[in-house]
C-alpha cells in the first residue's frame, strides 16, 4: 500500500539519494509504537511503590541487589511479548542495501534494532539483554561462568553482574559515545526518529552534525525540543514514515 508523504519528505528523500553517509538516532518514540512501556509505564503493581532513584542507579542496587535484578527480568518479560515494528524493519532493510553509508544510533536499550536485523548499533544507554559486572572485575570474574542468582555472582569473589544499562548519575559508555559523535560530524544527513531531544546526547548529536555541515531531518509526530535544529520536520510515526521513506532510498 503507497502512503501519503507530507510535503518535505520528498525533499528528504532527495537528500537520502544523495549523501554519501547516513546517521540516524532513535529514540523512545520507535519503541513505543511496538507497544514497549517507559520506565515509569512498567512501574504496575508490586513495582509501583519504587522510586526510579531505586531501581535505576548504582546505590539501588547494591542496597538491594535481588529486588532490582528482578525489576529488570520483569521488563526483560515484558519486552520478550514485543516485537519490532515497520520502521525497525525499514531501517535494517536500508542498512543491509547501504551498509558503508549508514550508522544507527540509538537511546533505546530494548534491543529492537538488532532482533529486526541492524548491526553495528550504537546503544548510547547500553542494552537491557547484556549483563556486565558491577565492580571491576578480576581475573576469576567469567560471565559464561557466573554462579546463577538474583542476580548472578562469580563464585571467586562475589562480583555481582548488573543489566548492562546506564543508570542515573552514570555516563555513557565512552567509546560508543566517540563513535556516534564521529558519524555525527561525518553524516551529511542526520534523520532524528522519534525522540524528543530533550536529553543529552540526542540533541547534542543533531547540533553537532548540523554544526559540521549536515541536513538534519526530524521524525516525530509532535513537535519536540529538535525542531529548532532541524532543517526538515516531519510530523508522522516511524513505521509510517520510514518504509515510505527508505524504499527508494
């Protein structure tokens, strides 16, 4: 079925045809038309009584270790009945016909890029299906050996593994951070896919490319705080927008 474009994305579409690299940052907005609840919306029930500063920062956790491991396997579960959506697809799909011209950065940490086939992404707030340890760990320190529990521990020194995402006060992993920052200044097209913008590095990546000379295309159905970075605005979903967008792209 063809879809209706707004106006500018034929323009966009153009400058898609035409750059030599291609960086695109995504953000809650894709994620959340796959059905993947906020933070906060997975906050039901028993976990409803929990501050975030709770379950989202290292003092939470190692005040209470159990309880936060199983906060993050309940949104694992919830995340396990999602599934990607069209933009998703749309942006794997041009990845695998482009894949010299185009780096995919994103603040999700649902890992819905990478199940609809994209590689080699930039998750700037890591990944919830990765684990890592919580102390720097040591020569016994093996996660393929990690003694399983709530959560699990090496059995040589009692390092704890943690979900491998940034927690508040915490900084983003610095060389995927670099990375991104490098195909900002390099992309002559940025397209900003549903995120607001409101938070660092989403806006500082689109001023950055902007900054070195890039188109900047905004993909959202509000209006967000990117508007003013943006040479094109685009008001529709992901998995409307981006099929249409990218096919012949």
């Amino acid at each position: 079925m063809n879809i209706a474009l707004p106006a500018g994305a034929y323009e966009v579409r153009q400058w898609l045809q035409g750059a030599a690299h291609i960086a695109v940052l995504t953000g809650a907005g894709i994620s959340a038309e796959s059905g993947v609840p906020t933070f906060r919306e997975a906050q039901t029930g028993y976990w409803a009584q929990f501050r975030p500063e709770d379950m989202a920062t290292e003092e939470g956790f190692r005040a209470h270790p159990r309880r936060v491991w199983d906060w993050y396997q309940h949104r694992r579960d919830l995340l396990a009945g999602v599934q990607p959506n069209a933009g998703h697809a749309a942006l794997a799909d041009f990845q695998r016909r482009h894949p010299e011209q185009f780096t995919l950065i994103t603040q999700n940490v649902d890992g819905l890029h990478q199940r609809a086939g994209s590689t080699g992404v930039l998750c700037l707030h890591g990944d919830i299906f990765v684990d890592c340890w919580l102390d720097s760990p040591r020569t016994c320190c093996h996660i393929d050996h990690a003694v399983a529990g709530r959560p699990p521990y090496c059995d040589g020194c009692g390092n704890l593994l943690r979900p491998g995402v940034v927690w508040f006060g915490e900084p983003l992993p610095y060389a995927t951070l670099q990375a991104a920052q490098k195909a900002a200044r390099v992309c002559d097209l940025m397209l900003a896919v549903g995120t607001a913008g409101a938070v660092y590095a989403a806006a500082g990546l689109a001023q950055l490319a902007r900054q070195a000379g890039a188109r900047v295309a905004s993909i959202n159905p509000a209006a967000s705080a990117l508007d003013d970075v943006a040479h094109a605005l685009l008001r529709g979903t992901a998995a409307r927008m981006l099929p249409a967008l990218l096919a012949a792209a």
